[in-house]
C-alpha cells in the first residue's frame, strides 16, 4: 500500500511512518529491541558529543563549602545555532498571529526505499545546551513526616500503626475509601455492641478523623486561612505554601523515577520531519520557554505549574459548594497525574463560593467577584513571580539537587472560570480575538488575544479609574484589578487556557449534534434504533432510548448512518490519542474540515440557522494546544471531577502496608487474556449445545478441526472437499464438554506504575435459560478473531459470533489426536461474517459485513480462544426504519447485513480509520 512500511528488523509490513516507530519501540521481538535499542544509543552519543564542548567550562568560582543557596549558576555562554523549526516556534507560540505549520517535504521513491533499508526510528532529541536541568549535587533527601512514620514502622511490630490491628485498619480505610457518607458510619458504630466486637478505638466520625489528621503523615503542609473584606464583609481563603506543595511533588519518591527536568523533540524518523507530543516535555511550551530561561538564568530547571479549578455542589439541599483549587506539575508523567489514587495532583487551596449578594448593583457585584477570585488567587500564586524567575534549590526523591524554576504553564477548568481567569466577556473566545459572526467559520484568520497589549492596558490603573476601564475595552477585557497572572515571569494566561474535552466535545458538541440528529430523524425513531442494538462490553443497552443521554458517542454514527457526522466524532476520538504526530493532528483538521463540509445539511432541514458555538469554535485550537502542550490527557477537566475528595493520608498508610514497587515507565499498551479457572459448566451435552447456545453446525465444525489438526505439521494442507471425507469418519469419544461462558482481557502494569488489572475488554457466550415463566435470550458476542500471521492486515483478521468456548476432556484427547499434535487448551465455535471489504464505506468510514453462507448455511469453524483478538460491535443496517420487530436479543439473526462500530472505543477507532 502506498506509503507503508515495512519493519527492517521483523518483516512486519504495511505500516505507516507512525506506526513502523510505534511498533520498533513497543515490540518483543528481540531484532526489533536490538534496533531500537541501537538508535537510542546513537541518540545518547550524540548528546553525549554535545555535552564534551561544556567539560572545560567551569561552573563555579572557587570550591563549594557553604549551603545549598550558595551554590552559583552554570555560567552563560553562546549556544549552538537552533534550527529552523526553532524560529517556526518563536513565531507561533511568542506572536499573537496564528500560521498554519509549514508542509512537510515529500520523499520520493528512492528515498522511500533508502528509508526502509535504514528503519525508521523513533529519535528523541534532546534541548541543545546540556545546563538545562542541570543537576548540581546529590544527598540525602529529608521526605519529612512520611520518612518518620517509616522509621516509626520500622521500629514497631504492628504495620498498621496509629491503629493496633488490621481489622481496625480495614474498617478505617473502608470507611473513607468506600464511599460510606459519614452519618451512615456514625449509624453503624452506633450500633450497640459493633464497636466493642470490633475493638474499634474510634467511637465515631470525629475521633477516626483526629487519628487521621495527626498521627498519620501527609507529606503536604498544612492550610492556612487568610480573611479578604469585600464592601464591609470578609470572606475566608483557604491556601497551603505553594512552593512547599511543590516541593512536595517534585521531591516525592514515589516519583523520582520519573520525573523530567528537561523539554526533548520526539521524532517517528531520522530526518526528524514528523514530530511527536504525548507528555508535557515533549510540548513547544517547555522547549520555547527553556530558551527564554536561558537567556536569563542559564542552567535552571523548569517546573511547569498546572493550575486547576471546579468549583463544585457538595450537597443536595441548600446549595451548599465548594471552590477546591488543585496544583500538579508537568515533570510528572500523565499516566500518573490522572490517576487521583497516585497523588499527583495537591488540592491547593479553597476559594471563596460567595455570590456577594449584599453588593445590590448587578453589574458592581459581578465585577467584585471577579477581584475577588483574582485577589485570592494572587495571594496564593505570590510566591512564583519571584521563584520562577530566580529559583529556588529543590531535591528530587533520589536526592539530585537542581536550580528549578516553577512557572506557570497552564490553567485547565471549563468556559465559566476559563472567562474568570481571562477576564474575556461572556460570548467571546477565551483565548483568540474571532468575532462572534465569526466562530462557526474553519477559516476566517485567528489570532491569540495579545498579551503585551492587555498588560498595557492593566497598568492604565494608575492613570484613573475611567482611563482603566476604557483602556480594559479596548482589549476586549473587563477592568481586573491586577490579576494573578499580572507578575508571573513568562506567562501568556491566553496561550495556557487549554482545551477541556469533558465540557467542550462530550457535554458541549455531542448535546447539540445529538438535538440536531433528534430533530432530523425524530426522537422515536433514534430510540427504536437504540433499542435494538447488540449487546457489547464497552456500551450499555438503553431499553427506553438515548435521547435523553449525551455521551453516547460509541454508537451514535451507525444508528444514523445517513446524516453525515462522521466529520465530529472522527475529531473527538482522534482529539483523546495519547500520543499524537503531526500525521495525526493532520487526520485532526481533516475531520473538523468534514464536519464544516457537511454542516449546512442541518441548515437545509430547518435545524439550526447558524453555527455560531463557541464550543465548536474551541474545536480549532485543539490542534496548537496539543503542540504547545502535549496531548490532551496532559490537562483534563475530567480529572479534577475525580478530585474533590481529599482521601491521600489514608492512602499513603496503604502504601505502607502494602508497599509499592516502582520500575521505569514505557509507552506500550499491554493487555493479556484471561480465562477462568475452572468451567462456568463443567458438562454440557452435545444437543444443548445446538439448541440454548446456538451452536447449530457445532458436531460439523469440531469434526473438522479434528480433522484439520489430526494432520499435525503436514506441510499440504487439505483441501476442503478432503477435509469433509476425513470429518465425516471422526467419531466422538465424548457425549458432553466443559464450557466457559467468558473470555476477558485485563490491563497489565505496563508502565510499572503500580496500576491495578483492570478488565479492558470480554467476550460472553452464554446459553438461553429459563427463569420462573421467563425465557433468558443466549448471550454470543461478536469478536475480532485473527486468522492470519500479520497483526496488522486486516486481511488476517475475520469477524465471528463467538457461540461456544470449551475445552476437551482430558481423556478423549489421546484418542483424538496424536501425540505430536500440540492442541491449545481453550477453543471457541465461532459463525463467520464475510471478510472485511477492500476500503470502507466513503460516506460512513464504516466497514460494512454481512453473515457468510455456504449453500444458505451459516458458516462456522473452531478457533483457538487465543486467536479471539478482542470484542467489536456490529450495528444494525437499519434502512429508512428501523424494524419495530427487532431487539438487542435477535438483531444478530434477523438482520443480514451491518456496520462495523469503530467508535466502539480508542483502540478499535485506531486500528479502523
């Protein structure tokens, strides 16, 4: 295929520039890890080179004998010349005006085949001056209260201390761990005699929370309340030492392994031409800013800071919110960052919630809340503007001291604090200065809010409050008085607004493409579609419909095939790769194009008059965000959602009572098949297989298979009319067979950071049964079954409902096969759909299948259970109506042909587009 390539060290074929890299870093194959390994190393050298040219520098004046503040800078001298994609950055990330990327240059055909003798690698290079996280000494590293409470368990028989048992330990971490509200716990150690049984020490709520407070550690310092007077009434801020909370991050060891201290460029080929982002150091931002760093303070380590905001209800009645502020840094890699049980997020402090009803004039109260959040924010953001300029000593977990420099690098909340913190109006832009006319355009000319411009305008204070408010107009901002990213050293608070997927694209977008295709198809009708739709592990079945739900995105283009939104839902899972290339954010434009192609559709149905949303609009700056900042997991509003909880002291005792294990990260997915230990039916008869699970042709399909493998290594294989005469002798030496009714495939620790198995993906084939007067449908899921040796062809891969998974009995295998015959342990009967078409459909981008006939019979075959890559989803072709006869039970059977659902989720959405 045009533009694939092969793997030089493996033979694996058709891949893109992309994926050849993927594969090279992510492979077993030890020729594979011998060669990406290879490229690594000359990587190195090459920075190793660069880094002889400083070995006669000398970084210090005399000898080091006094403290860690002491310590002098490396000293500045000329850097090598950057490259020209240094200035393309400065250009686009330091100017208000916004440029398309210039064009990659083409390779011809020599060149492609020169390429492929060469191997495409993946290339990290790293920033150009070797001082640049610079590390200036190692020693010791004081971990504070947690190192205490270490030696404290060391010295002390009973793991669980501050509590003398487990069982009161358990209690105490099921009690703030299991979501049990803490009347509902009062309730039950209220109960005569619980607490006695149990030998808690704690007789309620309050006294388990005083052994949590004081004796067990945090390792994050403590709050601080500071009062703000707003027109005559003051109003409480609670905040902890940022630069203390940072330094509880960075120097954690939890995460010493896996911090980063420098940017680096990721590339998927030597000639460096396609770039890579994922974390936050692979991002413009970091690498752009070092250069701005260096020219002041040569050899410093930057902590980029990511602010977050959700103010949130916390209870039911009376209105009752809270404004948690949450701080994490982009050293530690996302995989961390995301999971809120890993600590890598500190809640920082908590804002006021007021609404200032005592201020009467509408337009002043507004105005005051925004101070409001702007003086307190300032408050606790202070510290930075002098460390992030000068900086400030810090030890990582393994003891390494560097020069760091925290900055603030980007705030993440959705469009209401996104306005609070820009200071833009309500309707406009947070972050360029498109019309309002303007934002259902994908061309008219964007350009960042200027930030030079809004700083003059904000220190037109000092000549009155009228020239203030005039000159706050004329930037298109309201009149803030100092805000909080005012005085911070290289902040562009317009630039680091960044995208938010969860209030956006899942709970802006798809609500209205959904009321769009309500109004075009008619809520009935989706509904009925909705109904009817096979089961699968990653969607739920909706009995009553999904007009009413707005996350539904797994199935939401194939039950209206028809209307052409292909173009959106392409962009919304393209927009979540963890890991993305200019090839990707390419596909990324491409889609959003699609869409505004296709738009006006719903403009000629007398649907919408105008597309003028703002979070439409937002959709264009994903493609310079995920650049500037590396993909969007990096800075996810979903993740704060999870953080309102405040939960890390009991946590961090489990991690002593159950310690953890780090081992350096990779960037590999990793999954592996489970079955159970033992059968879900240890004997199930022949004909129940043919009647409640459906295994119609299963005696034709196993005789065959046994027929198939009796042959062993026979390098001629049977043709099929052979292969029926040898069937039709084979005669069973067994009337029942033990049967599974699940296949699953669990997560593994790929990244080695401690990460739980969770169930990714399962496969059910479970019999009808009666219930009382009530008849239970059989469960067959259909599967992605690989027929073939490339993992990458979809040529090698077939469709299947997956009937029966089942094992033989032990006794009948000698008597079935000889003894050179290495038979797998699981096998599954599995009924064919047709091999997957050439190219998919063009208007849908869906593959369409249809069941695979032999003489009017289902076809059907015995398949390893291994060879069952994963579940997909197929998706009724409905027509103009969908049948009112059909249901999720039956559609399988009743519909001859459907739509492969490849928004099933990321993985399926990656491998079929």
């Amino acid at each position: 295929m045009d533009g694939h390539q092969t793997c030089s060290a493996c033979g694996h074929d058709d891949l893109t520039v992309t994926g050849l890299s993927q594969h090279i870093a992510k492979s077993h194959d030890p020729h594979c890890h011998a060669l990406y390994s290879q490229s690594r190393s000359r990587t190195s050298n090459e920075a190793n080179e660069a880094e002889l040219a400083f070995d006669d520098a000398d970084f210090f004046e005399g000898d080091y004998n006094g403290n860690e503040d002491e310590l002098e800078r490396p000293a500045a001298s000329e850097h090598a010349a950057d490259s020209d994609e240094d200035d393309f950055d400065d250009h686009l990330l330091f100017e208000p005006e916004w440029e398309a990327a210039p064009s990659q240059p083409q390779a011809d055909e020599d060149n492609d085949l020169d390429l492929l003798d060469d191997a495409f690698v993946d290339d990290e290079v790293p920033y150009p001056d070797p001082r640049a996280g610079w590390s200036m000494s190692h020693g010791s590293v004081d971990h504070g209260a947690n190192a205490a409470y270490g030696a404290h368990l060391a010295n002390d028989e009973n793991p669980y201390h501050p509590f003398n048992s487990q069982i009161k330990w358990e209690v105490a971490r099921w009690a703030k761990l299991r979501g049990a509200t803490s009347t509902a716990f009062l309730d039950l150690l209220s109960i005569d005699g619980v607490s006695e049984h149990l030998g808690l020490s704690f007789k309620n709520t309050n006294k388990l929370n005083k052994i949590i407070d004081h004796e067990l550690p945090t390792g994050r310092p403590k709050f601080k309340r500071e009062q703000v007077v707003v027109a005559g009434e003051s109003f409480d801020v609670y905040y902890r030492d940022i630069i203390k909370c940072i330094k509880s991050l960075y120097s954690d060891p939890d995460f010493a392994r896996y911090l980063t201290f420098t940017p680096e460029r990721h590339y998927t080929d030597e000639d460096q031409t396609i770039h890579l982002f994922h974390d936050m150091h692979t991002g413009k931002w970091w690498w752009n800013t070092q250069k701005k760093l260096d020219q002041h303070r040569p050899g410093g380590t930057i902590i980029p800071i990511i602010i977050s905001t959700d103010k949130t209800q916390v209870t039911m009645f009376h209105n009752k919110s809270a404004y948690p502020m949450y701080l994490t840094i982009g050293n530690i890699p996302k995989e961390i960052c995301h999971k809120p049980s890993r600590g890598g997020h500190i809640l920082l402090a908590y804002l006021p919630t007021t609404q200032l009803e005592h201020i009467t004039n509408k337009a002043s109260r507004h105005r005051s809340i925004a101070n409001l959040y702007h003086t307190c924010m300032s408050r606790v953001l202070a510290p930075l503007q002098h460390a992030g300029l000068e900086g400030i000593n810090m030890h990582s977990g393994d003891g390494a001291l560097h020069c760091c420099h925290p900055l603030f690098a980007s705030f993440v909340g959705d469009y209401p604090e996104q306005l609070l913190t820009t200071g833009i109006k309500f309707g406009d832009c947070p972050k360029c200065d498109v019309e309002k006319d303007d934002t259902e355009s994908n061309t008219v000319p964007l350009h960042l809010q200027n930030i030079g411009e809004v700083l003059d305008a904000l220190a037109a204070l000092d000549q009155g409050n009228l020239a203030f408010v005039r000159a706050c107009a004329a930037v298109g901002i309201k009149p803030l008085i100092h805000p909080f990213w005012e005085g911070l050293p290289f902040a562009n608070i317009f630039q680091g607004v960044t995208p938010d997927v969860l209030h956006q694209l899942y709970q802006g977008l798809v609500k209205h493409l959904l009321a769009w295709l309500e109004a075009a198809c008619g809520a009935t009708e989706i509904d009925a579609r909705c109904r009817c739709l096979p089961p699968n592990h990653h969607i739920r079945l909706f009995a009553k419909g999904i007009t009413t739900l707005s996350r539904i995105c797994r199935f939401l283009l194939s039950i209206i095939i028809d209307i052409p939104v292909r173009g959106l839902l392409d962009f919304l899972y393209l927009v979540q790769y963890p890991c993305h290339s200019t090839e990707t954010l390419q596909l990324l434009d491409e889609a959003l194009d699609l869409f505004h192609e296709n738009k006006l559709i719903f403009v000629e149905l007398g649907i919408q008059n105008n597309f003028n949303l703002l979070k439409l609009h937002a959709a264009r700056h994903y493609h310079l965000m995920i650049m500037l900042f590396g993909s969007t997991d990096n800075y996810n509003t979903e993740y704060t959602e999870r953080l309102h909880i405040d939960l890390e002291k009991i946590l961090r005792h489990q991690k002593y009572a159950d310690p953890y294990h780090s081992r350096p990260p990779d960037m590999t997915f990793s999954c592996e098949q489970v079955m159970t230990k033992h059968p879900s039916t240890k004997s199930v008869s022949l004909e129940k297989l043919a009647t409640d699970y459906g295994a119609t042709h299963f005696r034709d399909a196993l005789a065959r298979f046994i027929a198939q493998q009796s042959q062993g290594n026979d390098p001629v294989p049977l043709d099929s009319q052979a292969l029926d005469v040898l069937a039709h002798d084979i005669h069973f030496p067994f009337h029942r067979l033990p049967v599974f009714h699940k296949v699953k495939w669990c997560s593994v620790d790929a990244h080695g950071h401690g990460d739980a198995h969770v169930t990714l993906e399962s496969v059910h084939a479970k019999p009808q049964r009666n219930v009382g007067a009530r008849l239970i449908a059989r469960l067959s899921d259909t599967a992605l079954v690989r027929v073939g040796m490339n993992s990458k062809d979809l040529r090698d891969f077939r469709v299947g409902q997956v009937r029966v998974m089942f094992t033989f009995p032990p006794k009948s295998i000698p008597l079935l096969f000889p003894p050179t015959v290495h038979l797998p342990t699981h096998l599954a009967y599995v009924e064919w759909f047709t091999p997957f078409p050439p190219a998919p459909d063009r208007n849908s981008g869906l593959y369409k299948l249809s069941r695979s006939l032999r003489g009017g019979e289902t076809v059907a075959s015995i398949v390893p259970v291994a060879d069952i890559e994963r579940s997909v989803h197929l998706i009724p072709r409905f027509g103009v109506i969908a049948p009112r006869e059909w249901t999720s039970d039956i559609v399988l059977e009743d519909c001859d042909t459907f739509w492969l659902n490849s928004y099933i989720d990321i993985y399926t959405f990656s491998m079929f587009r």
